[in-house]
C-alpha cells in the first residue's frame, strides 16, 4: 500500500529547515570575512605561494603524524610533498574565484 507524499515532506521538512539555517549563518559568516577575502584574492600569486606553502605543509605534516601516525620525519616529507598540489591548488582557486568575482560570474559558473 502506498503512504503518500505526505510522508516524504514529513521527513525532509526538518532536513531543510537545518539546511537553510546553516546557509543563513554561513552568509553572515561569508559577510564577516568578504574584507579579508579582497585582500586575499589581490595580493601576487607569488605572495599567496609564500603565504599558503607553510600553512599547506603544517597541515598535512600533522595530518599525517596524528591520523596516520606516521614517524615524524616520514610525516614532515609527506608534508612537503602534497604541499606542493595543494599550494598550487589553493593559488589557481584563488585566482580562478577572483577572475569571475570581477568579470560577474555567478555562483554555478555562469
């Protein structure tokens, strides 16, 4: 026997109150920080690779010392290793988002 679409909306409807009050404090969030976000974005490519290398390999160093429990040498190669993606990854995103930021892309990539 079918129940119905009633039984659908009674489920998801508490699913898309959370989802649209978490999109609501992520904006006020993405407002907070838009000044940041300029800086960020005009600063030199080369400024951002000297910023974001370090903060990359830290954060993978550790990533892969407490989750993977890798010895400290090991985990500090790692880190230097996938720093390398990961800084050119984080640059190329920023200058992509910037690039449509200024030319009135939107959001989905129109």
């Amino acid at each position: 026997m079918r129940r119905g679409w009633r039984s659908v909306h009674a489920v998801s409807a508490p699913f898309r109150r959370v989802a649209e009050a978490l999109g609501r404090l992520l904006d006020r969030i993405g407002k907070r920080l838009e000044p940041a976000l300029i800086r960020w974005e005009g600063m030199s490519g080369p400024a951002q690779l000297v910023v974001t290398f370090p903060v990359v390999t830290a954060a993978v160093f550790l990533l892969h010392l407490a989750f993977l429990n890798l010895s400290v040498t090991r985990s500090f190669f790692y880190g230097v290793f996938w720093a390398i993606p990961g800084t050119a990854a984080v640059v190329i995103a920023t200058k992509t988002e910037a690039a449509k930021r200024r030319h009135g892309g939107g959001p989905n990539g129109e």
